[in-house]
C-alpha cells in the first residue's frame, strides 16, 4: 500500500510517500520559522494560509521523488490533531479533496502517534512494547507502548511541556525563535556548573513533570546578574542541563518501574543533542536499547503521519465522510487499528 501522508498541525508543511512493502520513498518538508520569527512565536492566521500556499506543489514534487504518479497512491493520511484547529483543517481538506478525487481511502492520523512511532522507521527498529518518552513544544509524557494504539499513560507535565519551557526561556534570554535550537546553540558555548538550577519532581514518587520552577529560576538568575549579556551561555547550558537530566532520571524510573530495558525518544527534543548523550550513557550502563528517530524525523514531518496511517490503514481502519479534525486530542484516547 503507497500512502501519501500529510502533515500541518502546526507551523511545518510535510509530506511523504510511505510504501507498506518498500519503506519510506520520499519525503518534503517546508518550515515557517523564519515567517513566524517576526512575531516571536506562530501566528496561526499566517500558519493556515501558508499551508494552503504550499501543499500542491510540495505535493507534486514528493509524488515525483517516490517514482511514481498520483494515480498509483491508495491512500492518504493527514493529521488530525492535535494542533492549531486552523492549520489542521487545511491538511484535512486537501488530503480529502485529494483522496475523493482519486477514489481512494483516507485517515486522519494523531500528531502525537506519528511521533511516537516515527523510530520505527529506523534502522534496527524498536519492538513492542517499550516506554517511550515523548517530548515537544506542548507534550511531556512517558508512555507504554505494548502495540499500535496500546498506549498507558505513566507521566505528564504538570504545566510547561520541556520544549515550550526551552522557548520561553531563550526568550526572555532574548535568543530569538524557535527557542528551542536557539537555546541548545548557546549552551555549547557556556558552562553548565555556571548556575545550580533546580530539578522539579525527580524525587516525587509518580513519574510526572514540572518544568515551570526551572525555567523560572534561568530567568531570575538573569535579573540576579542584571541581564548581563556574558552570562547568556552559562545560564543557557545550566538550564539545557537541569531540563535534560530531570527527563532522563524518569525515564530511568518509568523503566525500572515497568521492569523494561527498550526507551524510545520521540518529539520535537528528541534532538537535543545533550539529551542524546545523556541517555545513551544511562541505557548503556543498565545494558538497555535506546531509540531516537533520524534528526529531521524528531520536528515535525509527513514521513511518520505516512508511516502510522499506514500502519492503521493496513489493518482496515480508514476515515467516514465527514472532514473531522481535534485540536486536543489525548493519545491515551487511541485504540488499537480495527
């Protein structure tokens, strides 16, 4: 089965072609960030127009780069949610104008499970079950996966999600945007034994996050040295450090507590470089498996929204008439493909 996936939940347009028997044969991506830039942050209005603009031609160039033509696709998935309502519809519409058009099935695909599997698209891949730890701009969670739409939630942020946490920090550093790679560029040239920042809840006994304390205490340690500029990189690599720590010491408890030894790292943060290493050291002293998605799978794209409709499509699940999008939307809602 040749599945056209899309995605536009947020600020991203991306595309693929997943094939059931061949792997991934293309992929596209287009980034707003330098749009958004501007305003410090996505603007949604602007969001949905420019999906609008690029998903035809973006379109038609990745049906090309997988070899093959519209007429050969079966299916279409698209994301659904969750995200910006605005920029989900404008996926949801072109995936299913194009599905109607070419009389083939279509789906719409949880945002946070094209994530969570995306490391399946790798080489070895992961097998269930094993915990995973999601992490982006707007999730936190450490979730068990013992199959496609088996999921437990374990743990979740109390309040800022570790990313969104990195963005309002690098802001208020006055890093630009997106924060997020803004903020890890600046700790590699600083010290990360510059400022003793707390780690929230490593010792509570659930397996839930608190990220809010954290980026708070960057933030008054910047008014503490009157927002000068030369500690900019220390209090950047002191925060990227305590953040990144805090997710590895919970995934070591979701692990033990699970009695699991296979992490998979999935999201947005997921490529943070220091939560890499960091995790590879700890998996590697308790002799575990650790899996990341390729780098520019960790953002958001159209190869792991291609990849898990697939996935469901197979199995026989497809969508109704209806163009249906969740802007939130649990993924402990999902259930296993029909």
């Amino acid at each position: 089965m040749k599945v056209l996936g899309i995605e536009t939940s947020c600020d991203e347009t991306g595309l693929a072609v997943y094939d059931t028997e061949r792997g991934l044969l293309s992929h596209m991506l287009y980034s707003q960030a330098k749009i958004h830039a501007e305003y410090g942050g996505v603007v949604p209005e602007i969001a949905s127009r420019d999906h609008v603009r690029k998903w035809v031609n973006l379109t038609e160039k990745c049906v090309a780069e997988a070899g093959i033509s519209l007429d050969e696709l079966d299916a279409v998935a698209y994301t659904a949610g969750p995200g910006l309502a605005g920029a989900l519809f404008t996926g949801a519409v072109a995936g299913r104008v194009l599905a109607w058009t070419l009389g083939i099935k279509a789906l719409g695909v949880h945002h946070m499970e094209g994530h969570l599997l995306a490391p399946m698209l790798e080489t070895p891949a992961p097998a269930f079950p094993f915990v995973c730890l999601l992490v982006s701009g707007g999730h936190t969670q450490l979730v068990k996966v013992d199959g496609v739409g088996r999921y437990t939630l374990l743990g979740d942020t109390l309040d800022d999600a570790v990313g969104e946490a990195f963005d309002k920090t690098a802001k208020m550093l006055g890093l630009g945007y997106p924060g997020g790679p803004a903020l890890a560029k600046a700790a590699t040239r600083g010290s990360d034994a510059a400022f003793a920042f707390p780690r929230p809840m490593v010792r509570s006994d659930d397996l839930n996050f608190s990220f809010s304390g954290l980026k708070t205490a960057a933030i008054t340690a910047f008014e503490k040295v009157n927002r000068d500029p030369a500690s900019i990189d220390d209090i950047a690599a002191s925060f990227e450090l305590a953040a990144v720590d805090i997710l590895a010491i919970k995934c070591q408890k979701a692990l033990q507590q699970e009695n699991m030894n296979s992490l998979v790292v999935a999201g947005g943060v997921a490529a943070n470089l220091k939560l890499r290493a960091l995790l590879d050291q700890k998996m590697n002293a308790i002799g575990g498996d650790l899996f990341f998605p390729r780098l520019e799978f960790c953002t958001d794209n159209g190869a792991m929204i291609a990849h898990a409709g697939a996935l469901r499509l197979v199995a026989g699940e497809y969508a109704g008439d209806e163009v249906v999008v969740q802007p939130r939307w649990s993924l402990s809602a999902m259930t296993p493909p029909i």
